[in-house]
C-alpha cells in the first residue's frame, strides 16, 4: 500500500468537501450587528483598537489589536445548513501548543430554551482563504445564531451562507443602554488555548449572562501601561474586568496596578472595577520559583484592593486565585495556559462575581438543575432564627463585595440565619472562607427550634470539617478530624452536602474530595424533622470548647441548591 502523508490527505478531503459544496446565498457578517469592538474609528473593520492607538501602544500591542478575539455576530434563519466562507489576515493558522479550530477557525451558537447551545465550527484548512460548512441537519426552525471569529487571527473577510429560499436577518437589538463587559488581561483571557473560539473565558461568561463583552486581551502583552489605560478610560462599560498580573512581575504589578485602576476610576467614577488574582498555574505545586512569583504578585494585588477600598472605592470588587483552574492541575495545557476546562472553570468563578454587577440579584448560572439561594446583594430570602436556646440567638450577618459574612454580635454571641423555604431531600453548594479560629457549619432540616442535621465547619483546635452533629438531640454522631485535610485556609474552598432518604443519607464534598458519606438509622436521627431550613452558623463562645478570635468571620458566597424530592 502506497503511504499517503496525513496533511496531504486533509487537503484532498478539505478540497472535495469545498467542490461538493450546494450553492449559497451569502451575507457578508459586516451587514449584521458585530459585537467585541470598543471603538468605531479602526483603520480595519476587525480591529480592537482604534485607529489612532497606532504608534501609541507598543507594536506587539498593536499588532494583537488585529486578532478578532472575542468579536461575534447575532443573525436569524430558519436554514437546514450554514456556511462560511472567510479569510484570515495571518498565514500562521495554528500555533504548537493551540489547534487551528482555535486560532483561525469560527465558532457556532444557537439559542434554545433561553440559553445558548453550542451549533458547530468552521474549521479552516491550509490556506487562508477557507469554504466550509458550519452546521449540517439543521431541523429547519427559525432561531438565532451566534458566531464567533478567530481568536489569534484576524479576519480580513466572512460571510455566511444558507441554502436558497432559507430566511436571513439581523438578530433583534440589544436592549436599550445595555453597555458591554471590558475585559483587559493577557494570552490566558485572550483565548490561549481554547479549541474553539466561543472557549475564551469572556465569551463563556458573556453566553451565560446573554451580555455583550469586549475582550482586550494581548498574549504576552498584557503589561497594564498607561497608554492602555487612557484607552479603557475612554470606553465607557458596565464593568471593567483586570485580569493582567500573568504578564507582570511582582515588582511591576506594585508599580503599574494602581495606577492603571486610578486613570480609569477618574474617568469612570461609579463603574465596577474587577481585580482579578494570578492563576495558580497547575506546576506551582512542584515549582517554588513560579509559586513565589504569582503568590507575591497576588499579595500584592490583595494589598492595592484593601488600600482603595479603605479609601472608599464603594465599586472594586476581587476574584481570589483559588479555584480559577481548579485543583486538580487538568485545566491547562502548559500549567499557565487553560483547557477548555480551564476556561469554563475561570468563566464560572469571574462570573459570580461579575454577574450581579450587570443584573442586580442574578447569580451566575453554573449547573443544570441548581438554583440560586443567595443573591449576592442582600439578605432576601433568609432571616435570623430567634427560636433556638437563648444563647444561640444572636450574631451579625451583612452581605460585603458579594459575599455572605457573619460574626459574633456582640462578642462571644451567635446565631442562626435561616432559609425561608423548607427542603428535604437535595444537593447543596456553595463556596466558603473561614477565620482562624471560627466554629461554624451549615444545617439540614432545621425546624424552627434548632433540631437539625449539622455539617460541621469547625475551623479550630480539635475541630472537624465534615462531622455530622445533631443539636438537641443526639449531639456528635460522627468525628472527622481528617476533614481539614481537604480544606484550604485563606482562600475559597468548594463544598458540596448531599442529604437524601430517611433515616438520611449525608455525604460532604470539600474541594472535591469526599470527607463524609454517613448512613442515619432511626436511633440517630431520631428528633429531626423529615423536611426543614437551611441554616449558616456563627457559634457562641462556650468555654473550653470554641473560642473566636476577636474580629473572625465566616464567609459564604455562590450558595445553591438542587431539590431532589
């Protein structure tokens, strides 16, 4: 058998498939509404940055600015297939470590059921100049579309055909006065290396909230300089997201942040402003050199965060590091540079913060069947309990920077806050960072004198993370001291509670890792209602069993929850 090179096999595939190709009638994308461009003044319809920034910002800026990333287009059609046909401004149509689909090619959404639904891509073949199909099958109703353009190329052309006869038009407006998200940061919000263009992290977080997004990432470029900040300054969006600190060192993240998050609080005095932690690149764990570099830039940035808002920067918000890529080091294809994993996981961390800052009370929706149980803004749809043994009525909750904090009020005295809705069987999640030392944990079935399942986060000495405790009832019926081996301090920590069944079934999750899978029998659980409230704590001080450090907080935040009765 004569051996046939695998690329020349493609380029035969690719110029037949092109050959055999049904005729079209095409739309150039620029007659549609195109979404991702800050400004109108470009020297290229495709251009992030204006016309006049050349010359201005460094050439490897402005040679970036010419990648589409992030741009996309909104259109109607009832087609059976859709087409592409494009060119890009690069002959590099891959690069070593990120596929062509990713660098060069096209990404296809559809609208159902109110969210959108991945449709198909344009893949591009060894020119670039490319014909191709982006959706075949279609069922032939009338839906809306999005597609996305190359994330490390440019576009110097692209139009979208559908069959003869099919329906073709504009996707209807944005609502009126609905300013996009800005984005500024480096290769890793870029795109670099998702496999499709719709992967970059903002457009992730723009799909889930229906919002548009502006992605101001510069691979390798992200160096936060004032040139760059007088540009943002003069946008005028819903939020700014900073996500800069992988392309500085610490000594230029002191230098150059704080400047940078002044220029644009001058010119945009009451806009969020979201400061965005180092990922914690996945060798970090084995490299000290590169876990030295983004932990001191990130104590750096926590520092600037605390200083302006002591000043009384009522509008900056933080997204720590933990849990941007998860913890299971799978999420990059280099330790720095995200998967597709990688990047859903970044999407879903920045956007709980992100979200209630575009839509007061929304919640960033994560998981299919989950909802939320806390807004992010208030204390709506949840109060204190008063109807437990007098020294459990007490504490302080507040909601601060979209999280759910609670400390002894006054000194010494807790307390409950409760759901106002009952539940009985389900999963729980949330996300939470506790003091040292705090005493805490998160109640189950809780009636309205106490009585409950308690999933203890007892964060001091001889403390458990994961215990089963039955308050006024059967006290302790399950230790963990090993719970806190999963637990990580001074950062978020993801949790997840499982109860079902009765006599119940508890199972607990901290940082994916199970610590407690319990079986109830009618003795234990004896006392506790079938079906009740969820309840956080903050416990009082009992002499020789917890004692808080004056100053301690819980915190809670991203708190929702899947029925299952």
């Amino acid at each position: 058998m004569r051996f046939v090179p695998f690329g020349l096999l493609l380029a035969a595939t690719a110029l037949l498939a092109q050959t055999d190709m049904p005729p079209a009638r095409w739309h150039n994308v620029r007659t549609l509404s195109v979404e991702g461009q800050g400004w109108s003044q470009t020297k290229h319809p495709f251009d992030r940055l204006p016309a006049k920034a050349h010359g201005v910002v460094r050439d490897p800026v402005w040679n970036l600015s010419e990648d589409s990333t992030g741009f996309s287009a909104r259109f109607v059609t009832n087609a059976e297939w859709i087409r592409a046909r494009w060119t890009v401004r690069k002959s590099r149509l891959a690069l070593p470590h990120m596929p062509s689909t990713g660098v060069s090619g096209l990404d296809l959404y559809a609208r159902s059921g109110g969210a959108w639904h991945w449709a198909g891509a344009g893949r591009p073949g060894s020119a670039k100049e490319n014909d191709a199909f982006l959706a075949r099958g279609l069922d032939g109703e009338l839906r809306e579309y999005q597609i996305y353009l190359p994330l490390y190329n440019g576009i110097e052309s692209l139009e979208i055909g559908v069959p003869e006869g099919a329906t073709f038009e504009r996707a209807p407006p944005r609502p009126s006065g609905q300013k996009p998200v800005v984005f500024y940061g480096t290769s890793i919000l870029q795109g670099g290396c998702a496999s499709r263009p719709g992967m970059a992290y903002p457009s992730i977080i723009g799909r889930r909230l229906d919002w548009p997004t502006i992605n101001l990432g510069f691979s390798g470029n992200g160096k936060t300089e004032p040139e760059m900040a007088a540009l943002l300054a003069e946008l005028d969006p819903a939020v700014y997201v900073l996500d800069s600190l992988p392309n500085l060192s610490p000594e230029e993240t002191a230098e150059r942040m704080e400047p940078f998050v002044r220029k644009l609080r001058k010119a945009r005095a009451r806009t969020p402003i979201v400061l965005v932690e180092n990922v914690m690149y996945t060798d970090g764990l084995f490299v000290e050199s590169r876990r030295q570099r983004y932990t001191e830039s990130n104590k750096i940035l926590e520092r600037l965060y605390a200083k302006l808002k002591a000043a009384g920067d009522a509008n900056l918000y933080y997204v720590p590091a933990g849990g941007l890529l998860g913890d299971d080091g799978e999420g990059t294809v280099d330790g720095a540079h995200p998967t597709d994993l990688g990047f859903l996981r970044m999407a879903e961390v920045i956007g709980q913060t992100v979200a209630p800052l575009v839509r007061p009370g929304m919640t960033f929706p994560v998981e299919p069947g989950f909802r939320s149980l806390f807004d992010g803004q208030s204390l709506n749809g949840w109060k204190r309990l008063d109807t437990v043994p007098d020294m459990h009525v007490g504490g302080k909750w507040t909601v601060v920077n979209g999280v759910l904090t609670g400390v002894q009020d006054p000194p010494g005295r807790g307390g409950f806050l409760v759901t106002g809705e009952t539940f009985s069987d389900f999963v729980l999640r949330f996300q939470v960072q506790l003091d040292y030392p705090v005493d805490s944990g998160v109640f189950l079935r809780m009636g309205e004198d106490g009585k409950s399942h308690q999933v203890t986060l007892d964060y001091r000495p001889k403390g458990d993370l994961g215990g089963i405790y039955l308050p006024w009832t059967q006290n302790m019926v399950l230790r963990n001291p090993t719970g806190i081996e999963a637990f990580k301090p001074q950062t978020w920590n993801d949790v997840e509670v499982r109860i079902e069944g009765e006599p119940a079934r508890i199972r607990c999750w901290i940082n994916g890792r199970m610590v407690t899978d319990f079986q109830h029998t009618e003795a234990t659980t004896k006392g506790v209602p079938r079906r009740g409230r969820i309840a956080l704590q903050v416990h009082p001080d009992v002499a020789h069993l917890t004692i808080w450090k004056e100053g301690n907080q819980v915190r809670f935040r991203n708190i929702r929850i899947k029925p299952l009765d």
